[in-house]
C-alpha cells in the first residue's frame, strides 16, 4: 500500500548557516559540466508561488495526490475546474532572471544539463535546451486509457466550450497549477473526457504520491554521473525525487551547491548554501562570469 507523500520536512538544528557568498558558485561554474537542479524557489520571481518559503502554498493547500485523482468523478471535477483556471495564470508566467540566467550558463557551455522539478516550462521558455522534467509538465494532457498524448491548449478550448461562463476568483494559484476555489465555486463544473476513446484525461505531470518513471529517473541519474558538479536553485528538496541526485553526488564526491533562501534538506550534502534571492544572485554571477544574460523572453 503506498503511503501518503512527504509535504513538509524540519529543519534540524546542526543544519550549516546560509551565507551571501558567491564566489564558490562563480568557481563551479566558471569551471563547466555543472548540472542544474531547480525547484519551484526559481519561478517565485515570474508570479508562481513556491511550496514550502515564506507564504508558501503548502500553508493554505493541499496538492493533489495521484490516489485522490482515481479515486473517483467528484476529485477529478474539482482538479480540473481548479487546473483549468491556474493554467490561464501559467500562460502568462513568463520567465524570470534566474531563467535566463540559467539559459545564459547553457549557451556559454558552463552547463552539463538541467533537470527541473518544475512543472511550468519556463527554462524552455527562457531558451534552455534539453530541460529535463522530473515531474513532467503542464502544457501536456495524457489519457489513462489508451495513452495518447495531447496539448494542454487543445484541453483548455474544449473545457471552455464545455463551461461557458466559467469565471470565478480563485484566492490564489499554487505551483502545481491548482487554482484555490472552493466546492461551490466547481459544483457545476463539466469534465471533458479524452477524444479519442472517451478516457480519463490527467495532466503529464507526476502528483505527489505517484512515482517519476524509471527510465526518467534513470536518465536524471546518468547526467549527474557526466557532472562535475550540482547546482540546486530555488528547492528545499523536501521529496526524496530531487533529493536523490543530490545525494548521489555527494556521495561521489562531487560538490553540491544550493542556492535558496531557507534551509534545504540538502544543506548537510551541499559545500554552500547560498541565501539570496535568486535572480539577483544568478544575475550577479553571470555579471562575474562576464555572461550576457540579456533582457526578458518572449516565452
């Protein structure tokens, strides 16, 4: 019987302190073959709030788990209904500067690859290539019946079609897309199913309490072994799914690095932690780097 996911985790007293120091994360880079492991912190900066800093959602919501969205019609109304009116929020995040810094590092070859536990898609958005993402990604529909695989846009028009008038205010959106509504407000809510065999449709993204895919998880573990190093921006690594890497890194001696504001589950793998905000730090190691990291994306 799988267990209820890990949402939250305490910090131990003996954690390592932050610092404001960025010298180790120039060095690193400046270095090359450095793998990027990024966290919901990233896109606080575009309008998409975190889980777990300061006003995190994780305070006031609940994701949604894998078991609750099989288990039956009222669980899946109430994530569309919330999914479908946050993904009008996602399109228009656009990316911020620590992602087109990031980008920055990958076009100069600074970079051994990204992985991404975010489902937004805005390094892609920012110009990163060969994002991988650990938790897939929101702009992608699946059915579980027959497997095939949609745009999410191609979802939004026929769920707009099938809920004409459907405009409520959401007290706010949370990173996994789910906008904050309440049971009254997504009563009336119509799902669509998948139009090729009338199955169940779920979002390309891994809930909590469902599993990444092994062989995603597998190629996660082969960039880590081409890295020199690790670089984690703007995730506590609470779940064991980016944890993981870091881990395996350390564990072969290669320097970890983290770049987050609070403490990390991470911190006692990492050589540093730095504690600043995100944009500004990354912008000011591309600045020492001398890296352009150019004005904002188009998306």
């Amino acid at each position: 019987m799988r267990m209820r996911p890990t949402l939250s985790w305490t910090p131990a007293g003996d954690l390592p302190p932050g610092t404001t120091e960025l010298g180790p994360v120039v060095d690193v880079l400046a270095a090359g073959r450095v793998l990027v492991l990024s966290g919901a912190g990233l896109s606080t900066e575009s309008g998409i709030p975190d889980y777990r800093g300061e006003g995190g959602s994780l305070s006031r919501h609940t994701p949604m788990t894998y078991q609750d969205f099989v288990s039956g019609a009222g669980a899946r109304r109430r994530y569309w209904a919330r999914s479908h009116l946050g993904w009008r929020t996602f399109g228009r995040a656009r990316p911020n500067a620590g992602h087109r810094a990031v980008a920055a590092f990958g076009r100069h070859g600074l970079l051994a690859g990204v992985i991404t536990q975010n489902v937004d898609g805005l390094h892609q958005a920012a110009g990163t290539d060969g994002v991988v993402e650990l938790h897939g990604g929101l702009d992608r529909v699946v059915c579980l019946s027959c497997g095939a695989s949609t745009p999410r846009g191609e979802l939004a028009r026929r769920l707009e079609e099938a809920n004409p008038g459907f405009e409520p205010v959401a007290a706010a959106v949370n990173p996994d897309g789910d906008a904050d509504l309440t049971d009254e407000q997504v009563a009336d809510f119509r799902v669509v199913p998948c139009a090729r065999c009338g199955g169940v449709l779920k979002p390309d993204v891994v809930f909590f309490g469902e599993a990444v895919p092994p062989s995603r998880v597998a190629q996660c573990r082969a960039l880590v072994d081409g890295a020199e190093a690790v670089l984690v921006l703007g995730s506590s690594l609470t779940v064991m799914s980016g944890l993981r890497f870091v881990r395996q890194a350390a564990g072969a001696g290669k320097p970890v690095l983290i770049v987050n504001r609070d403490a990390t589950r991470g911190d006692r793998h990492a050589v540093t932690r730095v504690a600043l905000p995100l944009g500004a730090a990354l912008t000011a190691v591309a600045g020492r780097l001398g890296v352009a990291v150019g004005g904002e994306s188009a998306g």
